[in-house]
C-alpha cells in the first residue's frame, strides 16, 4: 500500500511504497509534471522553463489513487498526476556514490577473462534488424567493444555495419581510412609494426566515440586485433594506488596530431575522464599523439608520469587483454571512449587490408534504446 506525505513546509513530498520510501522536492516535481501545458504529448519535450515555475512552489495537497499520485502545487492551484511507477524508476532519494571511477550498472569490467566469450553476431542476422540486432548492441555498450562474422568481403561493408546504429562521423582521414601496409606512412597505423594499446583519436575534441574495422584481406601473418577494457585498467590504477588514479584524472594531459599538410588537431583532457560525481566516462591513451603536458604542476610532474607509466603497464599486462584475428568479411565495433584496441605487429608478406570508419556512442544506445523501448523493454536513460 502506497502512502504519501508531506513535511509542513510543502517542500518535500515522502512516498512510501512496498519497494522503499523516496523523497521529492517540491519544485522537482512540477518541474516533471506530465501534464499536456508541461510536456507535449507529442514529443515529450518539455513546454516550460524553469522561470515559469514560481520561485514558492509548494504542495498543497497529494493523494494516491491507485498506481497514480495526485498534487496540487500552490500557488498555481495547479493539479498534476504523477505515474508512480514513474517517479520510483527516477527517484534520487539515494546515497552519493563515494568513491572516485565508479561506472554505471549496466557496464561490466573485463579482463582476459572475457577471450572466451567475445561478444560476436552475424552480419546476416544482425541485418535483420531484431532481437540479435538488439542484443549485440547491447554487448556493445555492456563490454565496450563486439565483433561482427560472416559478413560480405566487399569494399564499403563497413558502412553497412554504421547503418546499423547510426552515422559516420568523417574526418580529415575521410568517410573512411584504409588501414594497410603503405610505402610512405603518414600515420604509423599504416605501418607494418605492433601497436601499443590506444585510443583512436585523442587529440580531437569531441572525439569519435565509436570506432568500426572492417577486414577485406588478411593473409599477412600475424596481426591479430587485441583489445583491453581502459575502464578496468584504470580501476585496477585506483585500487592500487588511488593517488596515481587521482592525478591521471585531475590534471589535464595535452594531444595533437599534425601529420598531414593542412591539418593541426590539439585537445587538452585528462586520460582518466570522470563526471563531477566521480562516474568514469572516458578514457584518453595514446602514446603516440600525446603532447608536451604542461597542465601538471612543477611540484607533481614526476608524480604524474609515475602514473603514466604505471597505467601504461597495466595496459600492457597481457591479463587485461582480449585477443582476437579478423578474418575477410569479419569486423568490429569499439566504444572509443573505453576500449582500447591495438594491433600485434604482421610481416610484410601477403597482404592484410581494413576500412576503419567512426561514428558516435550516443547513436548507438538511441538505437538500442528505441529497440527497447518498442519492444516493452525499459529503456535506460
Ligand atoms: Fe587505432
């Protein structure tokens, strides 16, 4: 039974129901209100600013009938119902988290552990545009990275692979970049050498968040495709050593890529990125593009590139990676802002030949999201 009251002040509303009890603020809840002079019942965009609600709002009164929960805020003298399954879903009557680098439930950490099972879904099956659509990509924002098999050896599939999801963002690299053996590298992906474990991109701001590579051709030994979870591997910074965590993430670290006429790319963010509330949302690591770092105090330096250097070789621990050869026709998607991914180093006989391609993490869970959401699933928001 669902019982609702409020403090003598009308401020704060307290809903007891079977699950717990949450508070709510006075103007939070109108700010919320589903009314149709609130929220438009077409698009559910809201109607109001926050100046149109009176700086005084208060309850005057609140009843529960049912599933649904009526107020009336004075002094509008306004009557909103509210869906109380609605408010409980979004309740913030909750303990800050208090540690630094945490990450959101519906993220799982990885180590090598994960080899075994690599997330992987049929191009076909994927076209289809269903529950295996649905599934992978939620793989994808659950790990941060998945493979596609089966799929056409055809220049171009990758593009099949973004309409999936969502949108190529093009670059100065193009719609698309070639990753093969070139004579005249103006980029060392293109080389024949292994690749520490990176980020794609840093020195972009905002940078692409979602990486594909797609493989046409691979009879070049060697080579495989190898990815290690950046969220893991700074945690694993942090429950060593939570100064070396904190400094990687309060100071910013510099990024620039200028290797090709016409082009001066530079950002300045941290490598371990956190939301004010200490959420771990991103991860920056490029030995090859990063900067001079001159946003580090003097007294701190040395400090700091002890950090550097330990998060590197956690990176490096063949414990935290995942290992994986793409052959013709097979490819994979990579949450940039998480995942790194690098590439063991080939021989220069026979031939190995990728299209890579970004687009966008936030396209990728709308797509998820929306599938859910018309399938009676909850969307996560
Ligand atoms: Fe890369």
């Amino acid at each position: 039974m669902t019982k609702v009251s409020c403090d003598t002040s009308g401020n704060i509303l307290t809903l007891e129901t079977s699950s717990g009890s949450y508070r709510f603020h006075a103007v939070w809840l109108r700010d919320n209100a589903a009314d149709p002079e609130t929220r438009s019942a077409s698009n559910g965009q809201r109607l109001i600013a926050v100046g149109d609600i009176p700086a005084d709002t208060r309850i005057a009164a609140a009843s529960v009938d049912g599933a649904s929960l009526n107020i009336n805020f004075a002094p509008e003298g306004k009557t909103v119902v509210f869906d109380i399954n609605w408010l409980i879903a979004h309740a913030y009557d909750r303990p800050t988290p208090d540690q630094r680098g945490w990450t959101r439930d519906d993220i799982e950490l990885w180590d090598s552990g994960l080899m075994s099972h690599v997330p992987t879904a049929d191009f076909t099956e994927l076209g289809a545009r269903g529950e295996a659509l649905a599934q992978w990509l939620g793989d994808v924002t659950r790990y941060g990275f998945g493979k596609i098999a089966n799929g056409p050896v055809r220049e171009g599939a990758l593009f099949d692979v973004v309409d999936l999801f969502g949108f190529v963002r093009e670059t100065n690299y193009g719609r698309h970049f070639e990753v093969r053996t070139a004579v005249n590298p103006t980029n060392l992906a293109y080389t024949g050498l292994g690749l520490q474990a990176h980020t794609d991109n840093p020195y972009r701001d905002p940078v692409p968040t979602v990486q594909v590579l797609y493989c046409l051709e691979s009879s070049a030994a060697g080579g495989e495709n190898m990815v290690v979870d950046g969220f893991a591997a700074a945690r694993r910074l942090r429950d060593e050593d939570p100064d070396k965590f904190s400094i990687l993430a309060d100071h910013a670290a510099r990024f620039r890529f200028a290797g090709e006429e016409g082009v001066c790319l530079t950002s300045r963010r941290p490598m371990i990125e956190l939301a004010p509330d200490g959420e771990m949302t991103g991860v920056r690591f490029n030995n090859r593009s990063l900067a001079a770092i001159t946003d580090v105090p003097f007294d701190r330096m040395e400090e700091y590139y002890a950090a550097y250097r330990r998060l590197s070789e956690i990176i490096d621990d063949p414990a935290m990676e995942v290992t994986f050869r793409l052959d013709p026709g097979e490819a994979f998607v990579v949450d940039n802002t998480r995942v790194l991914h690098a590439r063991k180093g080939y021989s220069g006989a026979g031939t190995r030949w990728l299209q890579g391609c970004y687009s966008d993490m936030d396209g990728l869970r709308s797509t998820l999201d929306a599938m859910r959401a018309a399938t009676g699933r909850e969307a996560a928001e």
